[in-house]
C-alpha cells in the first residue's frame, strides 16, 4: 500500500466512529446533489469514496429496488460505521480502492464521489479509472455538503490557486480523464460539479 494510501486510511479511521456526529445537518444536501445527477429507476451507481455511506439512501431512492447501489472506500473503519448505520441495506459495500476498481468496463451508469478529489493520490489517473467504469454518457457527480471558501474556513486555511476543485483546475483534469463538465456549483452551502463521460 502507498504512503498516500496509508494516511488515507489513518485518518479516516481514527475519525470512523464519530464522523456522522461531526456532520449531523448534511443528508439534505446529499439528497439536492444526488437528485441533480438524474439518476433512473434500474440504473447501476457508484458512491466513490463512501465513507459511512450518507449517500447511499438517497442513491437508493433514486435508483429504486430494480438498480444497483455499489459504496466503495478504503477505510475499513469507514464501512464499519456505514453497517452500524443499517447503510449497508441501501448498497453494496466494497473495501478497494478507487484507483483500482473490481467493476467491469463500462458496467455503470453513475459515479457519486463526495469529498472524493482532494484524497485522491493521482487525481487524473483517478479519475480516468471512474470513467472506465461509466459507460459513455454516465455522469459523473464530485459533491462537498460546503463550498470551497467554507470548508477552508472550517479548517483554518486560505484557499489557494492550486486547489483541485477550482473550476480552472477541475474542468480540464476531468476533461483529460474523459468527462466533460456540465455544470459546476461553488457555494457556502455545497460544492458540485457534474460531468458527463465522453464516448
């Protein structure tokens, strides 16, 4: 496992057990960004980076009984607190990393990632591994319950021209992985972009 990895796992998992408690407010803001994304009755989704799995009741819904729920993170401890939650009953729970997904070409319509960018050690080659998964015309939603200048706030720290979800930045790393941005939203309340994957 990589360094980037293992910091990864340290820090979720020593956060696991409280993390829903930290962000009580949230789950209406992942049901606006879920609903954003389209989704259909049947259709087969991924929730990139799950965590404790907030989304994936409202991916559920979305998808209905016929669908297919997929929540995948990293962090054992991450998914130990989804199954306590009774998350695990909306989708099905994977331990892998994104980086390197068990899913076929092209098997799904939808990919949620919240959260997702700014942990992920290669962002563009990242992000080309959840365009492999999406079949052409899959979307693809990269959400944050607060914007970029709230949640930086909250950490204590500026933001910077680097910044991964910076629209400058995102709109070509996404092009460059295979999506093209369809909208991008950049608010105190939430961050979301949406992307489609090209054909």
């Amino acid at each position: 496992m990589s360094d980037d990895h293992t910091h990864v796992q340290e820090f979720f998992a020593a956060r696991a057990a409280g993390w829903d408690t930290r962000f009580p407010d949230d789950g209406p803001a992942y049901a606006a960004a879920v609903a954003a994304m389209g989704l259909r009755e049947g259709d087969h989704v991924l929730d990139a980076g799950c965590g404790t799995g907030r989304a994936l009741p409202p991916l559920r819904a979305a998808v209905g009984a016929s669908g297919v729920v997929i929540g995948a993170d990293l962090t054992p401890a991450m998914l130990e607190a989804a199954v306590r939650a009774g998350r695990d009953r909306d989708g099905r729970l994977l331990l892998t990393d994104v980086a390197a997904l068990p899913l076929r070409t092209e098997s799904l319509d939808a990919v949620f990632g919240a959260g997702l960018v700014s942990h992920l050690p290669e962002p563009a080659e990242n992000l080309r591994e959840l365009a492999r998964v999406v079949r052409p015309g899959g979307t693809l939603a990269l959400f944050h319950p607060v914007g970029r200048a709230a949640l930086a706030a909250r950490q204590g720290r500026q933001i910077t021209p680097d910044d991964l979800r910076a629209e400058a930045n995102l709109r070509p790393l996404l092009a460059d992985a295979g999506w093209e941005m369809t909208s991008y939203v950049d608010e105190d309340t939430r961050f979301l972009a949406l992307a489609v994957r090209r054909g």
